[in-house]
C-alpha cells in the first residue's frame, strides 16, 4: 500500500474550489485514492462530499492511500498539490 502524508497547502483547507481542484485531479489519476486525516477513517478521494465531509483545514496534516498499479506516480503528483495548493494537478512531479 503507498501512502503519503502531507499539510493542506490551501489556505482555506480542502474546502469548495480547492476540494474540486483535488477532486478533479484524484479522479485524473486513474488510480482509486483514498484521503483521510491523520486520525481518522479514509474516504474515497474521488468523491466531492467525501472529501467536503473531512473538513481538513489549511496547515493540517492528510494522509493518501492507493494500492493500485501506478499508485506511488499518482499519489506523488496529488501529494504536490495539495502541499503547494496549486490550481491544478502538476504535469510532472
């Protein structure tokens, strides 16, 4: 199982535009994601109101988790943005 962990970039947490830009990109990857805080129970990252629900806040530790084929490349890429709070998923990491 990969797993990255990393602080919410986003000033605002993963809230609205920043959980639809990480949505999009999860979605991107082609790998099943989950994201959870550090404490707490993993949800599909995928899923706009899975994520909304987590209501992670900027500075707060989240952790990644895929073990699909391909997982360490996309989590690495997902990773990066949210820990840069970029407007979109990075090409290359």
């Amino acid at each position: 199982m990969a797993e990255r962990r990393v602080n919410v970039g986003w000033a605002e947490g993963l809230h609205a535009r920043p959980a639809s830009i990480f949505v999009r990109a999860a979605t991107a990857s082609g790998v099943p994601v989950t994201i959870a805080k550090a404490d707490g129970n993993p949800v599909n990252a995928a899923s706009m109101l899975a994520v909304l629900g987590l209501g992670a806040q900027g500075g707060e530790e989240i952790v990644l988790t895929s073990d699909a084929e391909g997982a360490d490349a996309a989590l690495d890429r997902l990773a990066k943005l949210v820990a840069e709070g970029l407007d979109e998923l990075p090409e290359t990491v």
